[in-house]
C-alpha cells in the first residue's frame, strides 16, 4: 500500500513562487506544482502502458482588473 500525504489548504494557499519550480506532494502522484511566475496547478503522475505519464488538472491564476484593487480568479465574473 502506497502512503499518502495530504496537502492542507493552508499549505496550498500560502505556497510562494521561488527561483525556481516547487512541487508540493499531495500522495498517489497528484502534487501541486508552484512555478516561478506564480502560477499554480494540480499535476498528476501516472503510467499507461508502462510509460510514466504527465496531466494537468487546474490550472490557478489570479489578475488584476482594470482600474479596480480587487483580485479575479479565472472562471469567476465580475
């Protein structure tokens, strides 16, 4: 049996870019990938065929409006 690790919401929400890429394991292959441009994503690991695969499942990114200091995540409305 695989051991699995649980990634808190506050461990999520407060993951800051670095330098360089950071990959935060949340067990069974899904981990939480943080590059240096802010940007986060949920990524899972896995085999078909005997080949390991890569997919990525969401991926998070907060903009800035226009002329506005309130945050909008993508798929949200204003």
């Amino acid at each position: 049996m695989s051991q699995s690790f649980s990634l808190t919401d506050t461990a999520v929400r407060g993951a800051k870019p670095t330098d360089k890429p950071q990959k935060l394991f949340d067990g069974n292959g899904l981990f939480l990938f943080v590059a240096p441009s802010g940007v986060k994503s949920w990524r899972v690991k896995y085999r078909f065929q005997g080949r390991e695969k890569l997919l990525t499942l969401v991926v998070s990114r907060v903009f800035r409006t226009f002329g506005s200091s309130k945050s909008v995540r993508l798929g949200t409305s204003v």
